[in-house]
C-alpha cells in the first residue's frame, strides 16, 4: 500500500488536493512508560492533589518555518524553540501539558510544506524544550509520508522524551492506551482524526491511525479506565476549516461523548479540538469542558478557501485546566479552574506571541476572547488567564 509520497495513487492525490488542505495553504514566499512524578508531589486524593494541564493548538509547519527553524539554527540544522519560547513560561508551569502534531517527519533533508507536509524531526526537540510531555499526532496528514513518515515521526517524539497518541507503529502500539502522570494523577490521552485527506489507510497497517468512530473511541476510553486512568483526555481532528463556530459533527459527537459513563463516571473528562486553523468556541456540555478549536500554534500566513490572506489562521489558544480529585477513591476528577490563554504566531518574525504581554495586538486578543466565549462559556466560569 501507500508508504510513500511516491506511491501515493494519482486518484488519492486529486482527493487531497481538492479537499484537504486548501486551508492548510499558505502563499508562496518571495518505550511505554508514565512520566515519572514531579519532585513533591502530594498522594492521590490528599485535599491538595490538585494538577494543572494546558493543551494547545495545530503545529503545522509550512516552509516558511521550515526555513525559519534553519536560520534559527544558524543556517545548520533547525532549531524550532526560538519560535515557541514565547509561550514556554506557560507551558512548563503545567503538571502535564499537551500539543498537536498536525504533520509527519521528513528525513535527511527532505523536508515539505502544503500539500503533502514532512517537517524537520526537530521539531521534537523544540516541543520537549517548551515544556510539552505529550503530542496528539492523528490528523488529516498523517499519512502525507506513508507508514514511514508515521514511523519516523514517533521515534523522534520518542527520542525528545515526548508521549503521543492516535498513530502508531505497530497494532501493539495503537491498541495501548497512552497514560500519563499529572501531578497524583494518571492521565490516559486519546486522539483521533476526521479523515486521512482522502489516503487510505495502509491495507496491512489499519490501525496506524485512529479515525473518529463514537463507538471506538468509548470503547477506548472505558479501556483506559481499566488500565488505571484516572482522568480520559480526548484529542479530536475535526470541525470545518476557517469556521468560527463548531459545526454539527463536533455538536453531535460532543454530546454523545460527554453524556457516556463508565461505572458510574463520565467516560470522558476534557475534549480537545483541533483541524479548524481558527479559534472556536470552548464550552460545558453534559458538565464536560470540551474546546472545539485551539486554532494554529504555529503556521505559515494562511490563505482560507476565498483564497485570501486570513490572519485568523495564526490566532490561538491554550486551554488551561486545574483538576480536583474526587472525595472519594473511584470518583470523578473534577475541573475546578477552566482558563484560556490568548495567542497568536507573528509570520513576520515567526514567533509565538502570549497576547497578554502584546498590549499592541489587543484587537486581536479581543477578537479571540469573543470567539471562545460565544457559547456562554463564561457562565460555567471560563476566564482569560496569563
């Protein structure tokens, strides 16, 4: 089947190339194992076991970036943490904190933007350095490089000390759960995708990467359970591109998923939404916090479907979470401080800006803020944090 660009079918191309990505564009330039717990961590259910996790949006370098993570780097190599050390205080204060690996590695060079993305495999490194423990990896390019371009980039991440989720190398790997340690708790994170942009999966390989199915994804959740999870994270790939507000699906799916129990608790605890290359609302659905859309960490300037230069596709958020655990052992762990932290990656310098400290860009921050709250989240205590 399909391991490599090369063999990617004329038929799966035309696909792609009409439904992918068109917003991914940007125009042409002139081993298994948990964290281990943190120094000074309380034990499970004591009155403070609190933890806090942030998770954040697309990472999706386009060339661009790609030739700006090499000048960061001196003209040898890439170095992607200058671009992300804006948001790094952020994002290393967190007990467990999150990204979105929209793209596949490349190798040796052979490196790629919009269409078929292969990034360098530093940006690993450059994600572990901001403070990341764990990438959601299931998207609609994850299969741009085949199998290879799966493998390639899981070693990396693995070798960056960073944990992943929703593609896999083997059928070992994609039927075991990810879990994570928070503080006192074990965190399982799931991710999955809409689609592969039209690439089917590898005939041999079915389960290299987790598309959404309802039933698959509960039936994942209750397993994590089982394995020992205290809290389920979701991670989802979904949504309308350039869309503001969620669309039907993500309404849909959101309520199915946080309506779910397992023995008695929610089967799941946080959804995640990513794919939209915009803010999107977050919201309380069944008493679960579900973010639609984190929108692109990190990207080239975007063109949308008009198009058109969009500034809204290099507009963000981190999502920011303080957990409580349960009064009693078996209980639910319980989101006791929901937060959103505004941001928005400069195209003229290609960096990642904390729009709190960017007292020139609070259009920009207002314009997200209104997003985010457009479905009354602040009602359920949703606030701008720093």
């Amino acid at each position: 089947m399909k391991t490599t660009r090369r063999r990617h079918t004329t038929l799966a191309l035309a696909v792609l190339l009409l439904t992918a990505a068109v917003g991914c564009q940007e125009p042409e330039p002139e081993p298994e194992q948990e964290r281990p717990a943190r120094s000074g961590d309380p034990a499970p259910h004591a009155a403070n076991a609190r933890f806090t996790l942030v998770a954040s949006g697309d990472v999706l370098p386009h060339s661009s970036v790609i030739r700006q993570a090499n000048a960061d780097a001196g003209g040898s190599g890439y170095d992607f943490r200058p671009m992300l050390a804006g948001m790094q205080p952020v994002v290393a204060r967190a007990d467990l904190a999150i990204c979105h690996m929209e793209t596949v590695y490349g190798a040796n060079g052979d490196y790629s933007g919009y269409p078929l993305f292969k990034s360098p495999p530093e940006v690993a490194a450059g994600l572990a350095a901001t403070g990341y423990d764990a990438c959601s990896t299931a998207s609609n390019h994850t299969l741009d490089a085949g199998a290879a371009g799966i493998h390639r980039t899981l070693d990396a991440l693995d070798r960056a000390g960073v944990r992943h989720a929703g593609s896999a190398r083997t059928a070992a790997e994609a039927s075991t759960p990810t879990l994570l340690r928070a503080g006192p708790a074990k965190v399982a994170h799931l991710a999955y995708t809409y689609g592969t942009n039209g690439i089917p999966l590898p005939e041999d390989r079915p389960w290299a990467v987790k598309v959404i199915d309802r039933d698959r994804i509960l039936a994942d959740a209750r397993a994590a359970r089982k394995a020992g999870a205290d809290v389920v994270v979701l991670s989802v790939h979904w949504g309308t591109e350039w869309q503001d507000a969620p669309d039907a699906q993500q309404l849909r799916l959101s309520r199915q998923l946080t309506e779910a129990r397992t023995d008695g608790r929610p089967a799941i605890d946080l959804i995640l939404g990513t794919h939209a290359h915009v803010p999107q609302a977050y919201e309380k659905v069944n008493g679960t916090w579900v973010v639609y859309g984190m929108g692109d960490q990190i990207a080239g300037a975007m063109v949308n479907h008009s198009g058109a230069h969009d500034p809204r596709g290099n507009e963000s958020t981190i999502g920011r979470f303080t957990f409580a655990p349960p009064a009693e052992p078996g209980g639910r762990w319980k989101v006791e401080k929901a937060e959103f932290v505004p941001q928005w990656f400069d195209v003229g310098s290609h960096r990642v800006v904390n729009l709190n400290d960017a007292p020139d860009q609070s259009a920009v921050r207002d314009r997200i803020r209104q997003v985010v709250l457009s479905r009354g989240a602040a009602e359920d205590g949703l606030v701008m944090g720093k």
